[in-house]
RNA sequence: GGGCGAAUGGCGGAACUGGUAGACGCGCACGACUCAAAAUCGUGUUUCGCAAGAAGUGAGAGUUCGAUUCUCUCUUCGCCCACCA
C-alpha cells in the first residue's frame, strides 16, 4: 500500500492544465456557453480563507458545467486600485504600483496551488492602463450621455490627514487613521446619475429571479421608493420667502401641522448668513457628521425663524418655520412639515419646543377623544379632528382622497420619491483612475479628448505630502487642449468604477479600441453564475446594475441591462478566539492541545481561554494561511474541508480536526482506489449482483441534485457514503467492465470537489472521453420498500413489502405483526390513512 | 426605530412539495492491533430508563389522521439600513 503523495499529484495536474490550456475559453457558437464568475480580489499581498472559500465554490462550479458539455468562460483578475496599496507604499517609502504588481503575482501563485480551472489568459488588472484606458472612455461616454455631473457636495473631512473619508473610515465620528474628529466639508465633486434609473433598477429586480431574495430587498430598501406628495406651503414674514415645498407621505395628517423645519443647507439659509446664532447653530449641527448612527438617537435641535407657514387646509393656522439638524438637503425638498402626533420624530421636537401636538387619527378601537399623550401615533384608524378629512380611513383612502383635494386646489401633487443619492464618485487619492477632464482657468471643464486617452497616473511621486498626491503634480496637471491651456483633474474614480465593468472586459481582454468587442459581449454576457459575499449586496451590486444601464442608454447597440444572471452569496470563515490569561489575542498556531485541552505553546502550564467561533479577522489573530495549509495537506483536502462542514451560503468554521479529518478522508480514498484496481485485475467472470450499479446510480442522482442546488455540504456526506459502501461492496466480486464503468462515473463526478486527486484515479484506469455521467432513472426503483406503521400518528412499526402494494393487502400482513398486533386488540379501528409506498397511520 | 432571516444532540449540520427526526462529519466512549503510544480498523453515541417504554426540533397556542416543515403570539440571536419626511 502506497500513500498518496498530494504533493507530486498536484503539481504533476496543475502542470499538466496549465501545459494544455485546459481552461482557455474561446467562443463556439455551437456550444452553450456558461460564464461562472467569483468576485475577484483586491491583491492585498497573501490570498485568505475567504478567497479559498469563494473560489473553490465558482470552481465547483465551473468545472461541473464543463463537463456537462458547456463552453464555460471562468475568469480571474485584480481589483488592484485602491488605499491600502497608497497606504503602504507611504508607509514603506514604495511605489504602489510596484507594491501591488508584486502582490498580485505572490497571490496568483498561490491561487494556482488551489487548482482553480481559471483561463488566466484573460488576466486582467484594473490598475493596468490597458484597463482604465477603456474606463476613462466611458466616463467621457455618459459625460456625453449627461449622466455625469459635477456638484458640490458634503464630505467627511479629515482636517488632520487633509483627505475626505469614505463613511466606512468614519468610527465614532473620528476619522479610522488620525483619530481627529471628522468635519463636514464641502467639495466640488463628480457624480454618476444612478437616480436617474431608480425605477428602472428597482423593476429589474423583478426579472432575478436567481437572486437571494436577501439581497433583492435589501437593494430594494436602498433604492427606497415612497408615494406621497409635494405641498406648496405660503410663507409669511419679513423676508422675501413666499413658498416653502415640503414632501410628505402623509399629507393626510395636515391638520395636525404644528411647524414647519428646514434642512440648514436650505436655500432659505441664504437670508441668515450674517445671523450669528444662525451659524453657532449650523457648526452645532455639522458636529454630529454625515452618517453617524449617533444621528438617528441624537437630540433633535431646532433654531426658530420669525417666518410663519400657512396650513394650505387650514389658512387661519400658522405656525413656526425653524431650522432642525434632523432634516436631510438631499432627500425630498430638504424641508419637512411637522405633525407632531403621528410622527414620533417630529413629536421628539415639538416636546422640546413646547409646540402644539395635535391629534387628528384615532386607532380603530379607540373613540373621538383619543389624545395622543406620551408617544406619536403613527398607526392606522380613522381622521379626526380634520374638517373636511374627518371619516377618512387611515391610512387606505385618506392620503389619496387628500391628495386629490390637494390636486384640486392646485398647492400639492402626487409626487414619488426616492431615497437612491447619486453615486459621488471622486475621490482625493493617488491610487486610482484618472478622471479625464482639465479645466481652464475658470474652473470649467473639458473633456479630454479620446485620442489623448488614456490619461496615465505619473509614477514615482512623492506620496508623503498632506491631502492629494496629485494636487503637486504641475508638470503632469498641464495640459494643453485645441490650443487651450488647462489644468488636469487632480481627482480619482472611487475603485467601484473600476468594479462596475470588469465581467465585460472579461469578453475582450485584449480588446484595444473599447472597453469590450461586441461579438464577445453578444456571446458571453450576462455573466451566469456570479458568487461572491452578502458584503456587496448593495454598492457593488447595484453600481454594476447602474453601469449596464448607462451604458445602454440612447444606444441601441448595447442591450444588457442586467449583468448577472445568478447571483450566489456565500458566508464568511470563521475560527474560535483565543485569548492568553492576561487578555491578549492569541493566533491558532501559539496553541498547544495537550488531553483536549488548549494551552500556550510557549509556556505549556498556562492554559488559553478559547472565545466564540467569529469571522477571521487580523485584529482576533484567529485567521489561517491557506498557503500552509495547502503545503500541509494538500489543496484537494482544503477545498473538501471548506466546502464539507457548513452550507455554502453560511458561515463555516475552520477548524485544526476538520482539515486533518479531509486529509484523511482522501488518504481512504486512495487506499479504496488501489483496492479497486486490485479487483479489476482479478478479472472476475461474473458479477456478484447489481448492487454496485443501482447504488452509483442513485449516487449520481444524489450528487447531480445537490450541484444544483449549491448544497455542496451534502456532496461531501454524499461522498463518505460512496466510500463506505464501495468499501464493503467492493470486495463481492465484480467483473472488470462493471467496476471501470462504476468507478469512472464516480470519479468523474468527484471531480469538480477533488480535481487532482480524481485526474489521478481516472488517468490509472485510462479512463477517456470523459463527461458528467447522467443517471439511469429506471435504476433507481428500489424492488423493496420500507412501510411506516403508525397508530394514531405515532409510528409503531416498519415493514418491508414489494412496492406497489394495497392497503388491505398491507393491512393482512400487518395486523398479525407481533410489534402491532398488541395495539389493536379489542380496538376499533375508525379510519385508515394510507399513502402509497409510504405509511399506514391506524386510527383507533 | 425600520427591514430581512435564523433557532434541530456535546459541536457543524441532514430531513425534496406536511409522512421513519438526527443522514454525513467532528468530538467522546469502548474494543482490536501494539511492550506502549501514535496511526489504523471495528462498535456505540438525542435525553430519561436495567428494560418494556416515555419525552423530544427556542417557548406557547392553532390547523391536521400526522407538523422540524403551514398559521398566530412571544423569546433569543444574526445581518442590513438608519432622523427618508
């Protein structure tokens, strides 16, 4: 018995795939054609348990569609722009370029260790400018599109650092790296017009009917589609204001109006410039930030105008206009009308500012003089309190009937909003791509011609200055256009531009002219199975969704409008915590298990306490290296272990027994394989039974179901129960034809999970022309069946019969059964419940 | 505060449209081999009970001959969003 040597296997298949062009994908219009696609990494230097994860699930995948005769296209490339690379390239005094060429090929060596059937020919780098080249054009594309704008607009600003944070850098409201507390900035900035396609990408929705319902509701949520309507308030007061737009989803709750407030940026705020209380006021507001979860609980506050709004249902009602911080610019008109009684926010404000609160609809179980007293009400019932309102059904007919009346007298309408913002896309780093526009000395800008493209990043500056690298840049900034002397944008493009595009320069790697040839889109697009974490569920995602949109819009030469066909989301990998007595985070290889239990390697009498399973992160120290697991025990055992122990859309949890118990496992299954060669060369005359065939066909069928499904847990269990029954089996005596043709079944369909070891077992049986083998349904009745005797729907017994059997045929037999006949004894039975083949339930 | 989802042995998880709960794995126990250990192989492993048997899928109700699965109420946990007018 010879061990198996996953190390010379591995090698020898990898070799071998990467000698034949065994994944080149070409197109073949003969073909179905199948694009599997995993999120592809940003080249942060070492591939993690997650990318292991995720790419061994695609390359399942992918490698089962290959076999079953599709034309697959399984790509792999670099998200290579973006901080970390400008971050450590200050820190160390490196180039980010040089920094981040050299991870990427550390990381695809170590991708190609996993055995992933990966064309790399189609490699592609989003910091490479054949990439961005291309990116820069589309920009200039929906620039002509006039998707594309420039506004002013609120930033995180970090003052120490000089830079904008993303929200994401933003913790507690200081900035993640200087500490220094985040101000609000405003910045002139780019920004693509996804609201303009809110509609359209909410009613796309509809049509993936592959995506986790998960993640359609929660872009769903994102867009953020309301019905309401806008309401012309009349202004009264000493400055030249006379109507205020508000939108509201509740304009039947008008009555109940007791101010009006107003976001600090509103346009109002002009008159209040030079008010001094009014700009203490509007400091205070900016000091909670942009996005804070600290807003939503923070105190609302108000600073009071001496302007008076007019109920438009009501015009002897007048009531306070005010500023409060809790009303947004960029939502609705940036001016809210208050009703205090049916909304727990504005009845927060009217407490604090002594205002009216006015109840104008009762719940259905309560009577006229319902009060609303300690909390807003903002529940369904009927209209009070409300004139020509009252009577109406909350919320089923009073807020059309009321916009109708509105409608009417012509000071509102039906209006539709969106919570959807448009996608800032500029950002203040050296990373990233250029955008091609120069402004001349007016500030206006100008396209950069396409012929000038791409705009290339200078190399080897001096990153250790405050704010944006690129601002220092004179020699590269200048640039001179038809003559004109102008000045570069100094600004990039956030790294999800570069994100938005990739699955279609993935068609046409090496296409010159445009992103992608439309002869290779036509054939590859859309992307079929897209895999990737929940993470992205909304940004990524929605913003590839966007690009398609936009760049279909006025060309009809460009028709996709959704990119991913199917969507996978996969959980994270965790690992247990561990801790040493005095509180310090310990990583995995620092234990030592002695009888079961964990101490520390290097001071064995001091016992580690172990933490929850949590996602694996640096900080916890609770991460694996999946390059040493792999020179451990092999890829073919790390790709088992990862996909055995959870649902692939769960979280899984790594453990030091889990991977040895899959190296094992596949050890078991080479000795299993060298005892079937054994029996083959026996050369057996007759077969024993049929019982090896029926079992690999109801074997297939099990795997062939779970593929589908991405139940790919239930295909490892699956697997074990093929090595125990072939292990018995096996031994009864089959003849050689009877064992290849099994054997070779299985094999092949084992090896989406385990590549080279199955190449391997296959190659020793010579095995040719190999396809998915399909299951032979007539196989797979069973000649008996186990029936389940209930009485009273307890079960009280099993009994073996042929199938197809009756109910009174199956009752004779059983009611002379030893284990049921003491049930029935001088009972009457009332019924009898049988489902074929299945189960008898005895009513008595 | 809003939305979505989950809860099954010591653990990870199975159970297709309601029909044998706990597949498969880990862990554990016992046994074989061994001077011994590791490795390997075998047996067992939901709980209570010597057993017959009984209980049992977060808690409580309901529908049903029959509920892990369907409905309602509640609890806990996870994820996403967050002053959205």
């Amino acid at each position: 018995m010879s061990r198996y040597n996953f190390k010379s296997v591995e090698t020898k298949w990898q070799n071998y795939w990467e000698k034949n062009k065994s994944f080149k994908a070409k197109i073949n219009p003969s073909k179905k054609k199948f694009y599997c696609l995993e999120m592809f990494p940003y080249p942060s230097g070492k591939i993690h348990m997650g990318h292991v994860r995720n790419y061994t699930i695609g390359d399942v995948l992918a490698r089962y569609k290959s076999l079953q005769g599709y034309n697959v296209l399984h790509p792999m490339g670099w998200d290579s722009f973006g901080m970390p690379a400008e971050n450590a390239a200050k820190q160390n005094n490196l180039d980010p370029k040089k920094w981040t060429e050299e991870n990427i090929l550390n990381m695809k060596t170590q991708l190609k260790k996993l055995g992933l059937s990966i064309d790399w020919e189609r490699e592609i780098s989003t910091c490479n400018k054949d990439y961005y080249k291309h990116q820069q054009a589309f920009f200039l594309e929906l620039y002509k599109k006039k998707l594309v704008y420039r506004k002013e607009n609120y930033v995180n600003w970090d003052p120490v650092d000089e830079t904008v944070l993303a929200n994401e850098q933003v913790i507690n409201g200081k900035g993640w790296r200087s500490g220094a507390v985040v101000e609000r900035k405003k910045l002139s900035q780019w920004f693509f017009n996804i609201s303009k396609f809110s509609q359209k990408l909410l009613d796309g929705l509809e049509k993936l009917d592959n995506w986790p319902n998960k993640v359609k509701t929660m872009q769903k949520n994102w867009i953020g589609k309301s019905f309401g309507c806008e309401i012309d308030f009349k202004i009264e007061g000493n400055l030249p204001v006379k109507n205020i737009k508000c939108f509201t989803t509740r304009p039947d709750t008008l009555f109940g109006f007791s101010f009006l407030a107003l976001s600090v940026d509103h346009e109002v705020s002009k008159y209040f410039e030079d008010n001094k209380d009014f700009l203490i006021f509007k400091e205070e507001c900016s000091k909670t930030g942009t996005t804070e979860e600290a807003i939503a609980v923070g105190e609302k506050i108000g600073f009071k105008t001496n302007l008076l709004a007019v109920n438009p249902l009501n015009p002897k009602q007048k009531v306070p206009v005010y500023f409060a911080n809790f009303v947004l610019m960029d939502y609705g008109f940036g001016a809210v009308f208050g009703c205090p009684a049916h909304d727990q926010r504005d009845f927060d404000f009217a407490k604090k500012y002594d205002l009216e609160i006015k109840t104008v609809v009762r719940p259905h179980d309560k009577d006229e003089k319902f009060r609303v007293d300690k909390e807003a009400y903002p529940g369904p019932g009927i209209l009070i309190n409300s004139n020509i309102l009252n009577g109406l059904r909350a919320p089923e007919n009073s807020i059309l009937e009321t916009i109708k009346i509105l409608e009417k007298k012509k000071i509102g309408k039906k209006q539709i909003n969106f919570r959807l913002k448009d996608w800032g896309v500029s950002r203040q780093r050296y990373w990233g791509c250029p955008i091609p526009i120069a402004y001349d000395e007016n500030g206006k800008p100008y396209p950069i011609p396409r012929s000038m493209l791409p705009v290339e990043l200078p190399e080897n500056i001096d990153l250790n200055v405050k704010g944006n690298p690129l601002d220092n840049q004179n020699n590269w900034r200048e640039v001179t256009i038809n003559g004109k002397k102008l000045l570069r944008e100094t600004d990039t493009l956030d790294t999800f531009v570069c994100s938005s595009w990739y699955y279609l320069r993935f068609c046409s790697p090496n296409e010159t002219e445009y992103g992608f040839k439309k002869d290779d889109i036509d054939y590859w697009m859309p992307v079929d199975q897209y895999i990737g974490g929940v993470e992205h569920a909304i940004l990524h995602l929605l913003y590839s969704r966007f690009f398609m949109q936009a760049l279909s819009h006025d060309n009809d030469n460009f028709n996709i409008l959704e990119p991913f066909d199917g969507l996978f989301t996969q959980g994270m990998v965790c690992h247990e915590t561990y801790k040493d007595p005095d509180d310090n985070w310990l990583s995995p290889d620092e234990i030592e298990n002695i009888d079961g239990k964990k101490y520390l390697k290097r001071d064995k009498t001091k016992a580690v306490l172990v933490g929850p399973s949590e996602s694996m992160s640096k900080s916890k120290k609770n991460t694996v290296d999946p390059e040493n697991i792999i020179a451990d025990y092999g890829a073919d055992s790390a790709r088992l272990f990862i996909l055995s122990d959870s649902p692939p859309a769960k979280d899984v949890q790594w453990s030091e027994e889990g991977i040895i118990s899959s190296f094992k496992f596949i050890q078991k299954l080479w000795k299993l394989n060298e005892k079937i060669l054994k029996e083959i060369n026996k050369g057996h005359k007759q077969d024993f039974d049929n019982e090896i065939s029926k079992f690999t066909n109801k074997y297939l069928k099990k795997v062939h179901d779970n593929l589908e499904n991405f139940s790919y847990n239930k295909i490892i269990a699956n697997l074990y129960e093929m090595y125990s029954f072939l292990n018995k089996q096996i031994e009864k005596a089959y003849t050689k034809p009877t064992l290849v043709e099994n054997y070779q079944k299985i094999l092949v369909a084992m090896t989406p999970i385990l590549p080279h070891f199955a190449n391997e077992c296959l190659s020793l049986i010579e095995a040719k022309n190999l396809s998915w083998p399909k299951y032979d349904v007539s196989m797979l009745k069973e000649e008996a069946i186990k029936i389940v005797i209930q009485i009273n729907g307890k079960k009280r017994g099993l009994v073996q019969s042929k199938p197809n059997i009756n109910e009174e045929k199956l009752f004779e037999i059983i009611k002379n059964d030893e284990k049921i006949k003491k049930y029935l004894i001088q009972k009457n039975i009332k019924k009898k419940i049988y489902i074929k083949d299945k189960l008898l339930n005895i009513i008595i």
